[in-house]
C-alpha cells in the first residue's frame, strides 16, 4: 500500500478517515489516546498544504441523527490536540459539507459529521461513498481500528479516490507484521479473557503461528476443566470442553507449546479484597472460584518470556478490575515492561481490556507497541483480512 511518503498533498483536499470513536463520559472525553494518535497524520498533511476534511464514525447510532453522538465536541478536543483550529460541517456528505470543504485554504482542518447518521455508511452504499468522495482529491485512511469494518467511509471510498494509508494505520500494520506477520523468533501469545467460544478463531490461527501460545483468565479455566480437572464455582464453558481438547490436540501437531495456569487465586466470591488464597490446579474447593493466576504460572510464563523475541498479548491474566485479581496481571506486565526495555523484547498488545489493564500496571509506554484497536486487532490476530486494509493495497498503482 501507498502511504504519506508517496502523496504530495499540495493544494490537494484530502479526506482523512480518523477513528474518532473516543469513550466517553457524560459529554466529556475519557481517554485522548485515539486523538494523539491521529495527530500526527494531520499535521504533516496540513504542514505540506493539504486541505484536510476529516471523517469518522462515532458510536452507533444506526442510520439516523443522534445529537447525542454527534462528533462537534471532537473538533475541539482535535484542534485542542493539534494546536491549531478544526472547522465544524454539520453534515458528511451534500451541500453543507461540499460548502465547508470547498472553502478551506491550503493547510486548513475541516471535521465533518458521524458518518454512522447515514444508513448508507454501514451498508456500504455506494451513493455515500460517491458523496465523500466528491469532497476530496484523494483519500487517506488512518483508522486501522475501523478497518474490519467495510462501511463507505472506510471501504467504499477507496474505490474512487487515489487511496493511502496514513501514519496511524502504517504503523499499526508495521507493529502487526512485526508481530505474526514475518516475526523473529521464537514468538509467545498470551491469551486471555473470560470466553473461549469468543476467541475460537483467535486460538486456532495462533497455534499455527506461534511458537508458545499461554492461556489466562477465565478462558483457562475451560481448558482446565476439559483435562479433568474440578474447577469448583469457576467461570468457564462446559458445553466447550470438546472444542479445547481439540485445540490443545491440534496445537500439538503443529509444535505449538501450551500453556496454562499451574496454580490459581480462588475465593468464594467475587469482590474487592475478598479473602483468597493460592491452590495449585487441582486443589480448586467446590464452593470457590478462580479469579486470577497464582505465582508460579506467572514464573513459568516470564521464563519463557525470557526466552522468546516477541510476545502478542491479548486479554488479561485475571479479574483485574478488582485488587487483589489484578495481582498476576500486574506483575506479568512490569516483567514484559523491562524485558522489553532491557532484552530487546517486541512486544505487541491490543484490545480493550488489555490497554486498560497495561495503563493499570502503569507500563503502557514500556512496550513496544500497543494497538490503539479493539475489534480489528483481534480479527486481524484471527487471520482475517481486513477490509479497510485489502482496498488500500488492490487500490495502490
Ligand atoms: C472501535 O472502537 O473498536 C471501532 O471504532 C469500531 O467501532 P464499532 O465496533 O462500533 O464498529
């Protein structure tokens, strides 16, 4: 795919697909990171003269006009972020946005309105996309964490403009290649998280590609169960059981090392500092459940970490929201933090949960990288093509 080294965007309208979907609370922006994260592409768009229009989704509104989800505070929090002004049209497509786009000046920043309040946009309707497209000359995509989805303002207007990938997205797909794609070696996944039936995919394309593959959190619990073991009141999935056999068995046959909790933090419920203790595997109690990973799972991951060149990390280790389950989670993250930092470790993580998890342990600027995705870092970890991606690539002579 073509990126920003390949665009002299002089006097050119350039429509940036930015993933303006921040989380928000009570009309106040929570965590800015997406925002930072697209600064970058901005800037020197606008710095070599571009005219920027920039497009995002936010939230779900599902076709229709939402005011509540409407995208006018971001403009603020964008020029806030970039130092310099953000006009507003209150509208993505049709006469009002054409107005706001045609009359920006070289080097000027125009955000346009929630693509989603048109049905269009998740139908991937190409009069939408035509709509966007009329707007610009050529178009930038940089929302890699809306790339899974193939909407019109991610997919469909790649067809009818000269299309690149901005910084964002180049180095998103820089770290993931660096990752699965073309690895050193040996490579650990970590694998965490409360559902196997939601991670199927994930585990059946990573035991092909990595060396070690460490199951955690409530999802190890099934595997547990399924070798025989009692696992008391522990969360996990019983009518999965068949399915992890088959998967420790496939792991087998493709030199896949599995591994899973030695020992385990249990309590009889499931509360902030409720009394728990360690037990090895197959002392879980009947009325007890398990929350967290013990030590020595933790020890025997970290050395095998010890070993390994790049680590992908998914999920948690236990129910970190609430201390002590946050115990494992932590001390494995400050281990990856100065392998990283000191042995030369990559390592890459992404997902919701983990974000929160490693800005928990207080490590998040320690790694290596870490996806500013959630969906499209977990489909693109399945081994799924993504179609925001695909099109920058066919669409690139
Ligand atoms: C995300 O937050 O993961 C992306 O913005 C995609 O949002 P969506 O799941 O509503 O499509």
């Amino acid at each position: 795919f073509r990126t920003l080294d390949d665009l002299d965007p002089a006097g050119k309208r350039v429509l940036v697909r930015a993933d303006l979907n921040v989380p928000m609370k009570d009309g106040q922006i929570t965590d800015r990171t997406r925002i930072e994260r697209l600064c970058p592409t901005i800037r020197e768009l606008a710095e070599k003269g571009a005219r920027v229009i920039v497009c995002s989704h936010f939230d779900r509104p599902k076709g229709k006009v939402v005011p509540s989800m409407s995208l006018k505070p971001l403009a603020e929090a964008l020029a806030t972020a970039l130092g310099r002004p953000v006009a507003f049209a209150d509208d993505c497509v049709g006469p009002q946005a054409e107005a706001a786009a045609a009359a920006l000046k070289d080097g000027e920043v125009l955000l346009l309105e929630n693509t989603r309040f048109h049905a269009g946009e998740e139908k991937n309707d190409p009069a939408l996309a035509a709509g966007l497209a009329k707007l610009a000359d050529v178009y930038v995509n940089d929302a890699f964490s809306a790339a899974h989805r193939a909407h019109a303002s991610t997919e469909g207007v790649a067809h009818l403009l000269p299309s690149y990938a901005g910084r964002l997205m180049q180095a998103e797909l820089e770290a993931l290649d660096a990752a699965l794609g073309n690895p050193n070696r040996p490579v650990l996944a970590i694998v965490g998280g409360s559902k196997v039936s939601t991670k199927l995919d994930l585990l059946g394309n990573l035991t092909g590609k990595v060396d070690i593959l460490v199951i955690v959190g409530a999802m190890a619990n099934t595997f547990l169960a399924a070798q025989g073991f009692a696992m008391g009141k522990s969360l996990q999935e019983a009518e999965m059981h068949d399915t992890a056999r088959a998967i420790l068995a496939e792991a087998k046959t493709r030199n896949c090392e599995i591994v899973l909790p030695t020992d385990l933090v249990v309590a009889t419920e499931f509360k902030a500092n409720a009394p728990s203790r360690t037990v090895p595997v197959d002392a879980v109690p009947a009325d007890a459940m398990a929350l967290d990973v013990g030590p020595d799972t933790v020890d025997a991951i970290e050395s095998r970490l010890r070993n390994a060149s790049t680590l992908v990390w998914n999920g948690p280790l236990g129910a970190f929201e609430i201390p002590p389950f946050d115990t494992a989670t932590v001390a494995l993250a400050q281990a990856v933090a100065s392998l990283t930092q000191s042995a030369g470790l990559k390592s890459i993580a992404g997902g919701g949960d983990t974000v929160s998890a490693l800005r928990h342990a207080g490590v998040l600027e320690r790694m290596t990288y870490v996806s500013s995705a959630g969906g499209a870092f977990l489909e693109w970890l399945e081994g799924k093509t993504l179609p925001g991606v695909a099109v920058l690539e066919t669409n690139s002579d």
